[in-house]
C-alpha cells in the first residue's frame, strides 16, 4: 500500500481543526503553594482575585497570589485563600489592604475599592508587604496558619 500524499481525494484540509482558536486559550496554571507557618518575609503582590471555590461548596473566596525570593535568589509563588463568609477572614482581607496602603483610611475600603482592587486593572500588582505567619492549634485540635501583614 502507497501513501498518498494528495489531498485531492479527501476532505481533510476542508474539515475545522479542534484546535481552531486556541492561541486564543489561556493556559490554566497549577496552584500555588499555600503559605507555610513559620514564614517571615516580604512578598510580591502578584494578583489579587476572587473565586468561586469548589471546596467550599461554591462560596466566594478572597485569593492573594504571592512571589518571595529568600537571600539565595530562590522564588517561591504562594496563594493566600481567605473565606469570605467569615468575619475573621475580612477583618486580615482589610489588614493586607491596609498594608499595602497604610496612609488610608481602613473605614475607605468599601465594595467598589474592593472591586477595583480585585478586577482587571491590579492597581496592587507589583506592590510589596511584609507578612508573617504561624501555625495555631484550635480549641478542637486543627490546624491553620495564621497571617499577619505589615507594610513593607
């Protein structure tokens, strides 16, 4: 059997490729490590977003994409995940805001700061602050990693 090299007696050339549109796509990254305890640095604000998480059963939560570099030129992303349901939660959600502003005034951020801050534009991208973190043990015994965010 030959192979034949001539397009004319098929229609291959004619029928939509599914790969139509694709330098369209944008490539979905892998997540990032989430902060570890211990962590004392400054780090890049890469985006700042909310998503509808899917552990959370569909709830909104506040995500901080973070870059740290250590004294070894090492990099490291981090995500910052922070329930949007819970007081706790919104009350470091506007101590990271307002480390990254510290002249403002905490009572400004309402929902369109927020939105803005959020969207599309990342006004804070770029910008740096100074976060530590620890491990807390609960009442119940679990474990979290707790956030505190300080101007850079």
């Amino acid at each position: 059997m030959t192979w034949n090299n001539d397009n004319t007696n098929n229609n291959w050339n004619s029928a939509p490729s599914p790969w139509e549109g694709f330098e369209q796509v944008e490539a979905r990254k892998s997540r990032n490590d989430f902060l570890p305890p211990d962590l004392d640095t400054v780090a890049t604000i890469e985006e700042l977003k909310v998503v509808q998480s899917q552990k959370n059963m569909g709830q909104q939560v506040f995500i901080a994409v973070l870059k740290t570099e250590n004294e070894e030129g090492i990099v490291k992303h981090y995500d910052w995940v922070a329930k949007m349901t819970e007081r706790v939660y919104l009350q470091n959600i506007k101590a990271l805001v307002l480390a990254l502003n510290p002249e403002a005034d905490p009572n400004s951020f309402g929902r369109e700061v927020m939105e803005h801050l959020t969207g599309p534009d990342q006004p804070c991208k770029w910008l740096n602050v100074r976060l530590r973190t620890e491990q807390i043990v609960t009442k119940k015994g679990n474990e979290f990693t707790k956030v505190s965010w300080y101007s850079a």
